[in-house]
C-alpha cells in the first residue's frame, strides 16, 4: 500500500546542512529498502498559487489556501506493507527531518 508522509513546518528555521544530510541519509535507506516511490520538497506558501474554477471563470490568487503557522514544507510517498511499518517508517524522516510529520495512506 503507498502512504504520503507529509512534512509539517512551523516556520521555525531549523533547516541546517546536518539536517539536509539527515534527510539524504533516509531517503538512502527508502531507496535501498524498496520502500520508495516519490518525494519532494516545496518552495514557501508566499509562492503559491490557489487556482478556483468552480465558477463561471476560473479565480486565481496569490499566495497560500490558507494562512497558517504551520504549512506543507515537503513530503515523502511510500509503498509500505502496512500501516505499522509506514509510521515506522515516518517516525525516522520526522526525526531525520526535524518536524512534524502526518501519514495517510492513498485510496
């Protein structure tokens, strides 16, 4: 089954080259140990774009969905034999990462 491990960032600063290597670190060992599909880091809610076209015409606007403390900083997608072994595994990169992260499996 393939889980999303979402990064959490509260805006905090911790980003460092230890941290940078930590992560390199995990995502080595995803790779090595088949666990993984994707990831990605994403660039500041301020460079978002929140695009509506429920309507008549389509409402773009600058800036993030919502504005929050904490925001979507990257993530991780997983192929995972279960969910024990996904929050196993999001524990490490939330360690490795040094935020919070969320973890919810794909329909």
């Amino acid at each position: 089954m393939q889980y999303m491990i979402s990064v959490i960032d509260d805006g905090t600063g911790i980003t460092s080259p230890a941290v940078d290597d930590a992560i390199d670190v995990f995502n080595d060992r995803l790779r090595d140990e088949g666990y993984w599909v994707f990831a990605g880091g994403l660039a500041v809610p301020g460079t978002a774009t929140v695009i509506d076209n429920r309507g008549e015409d389509a409402l773009v606007t600058d800036g993030p969905f919502l504005e929050s403390k904490e925001y979507l900083a990257g993530f991780w997608v997983i192929e995972a034999p279960d969910l024990d072994v996904a929050l196993a595994l999001a524990a490490e990169g939330s360690r490795s990462c040094h935020r919070k992260v969320e973890v919810r499996p794909f329909q």
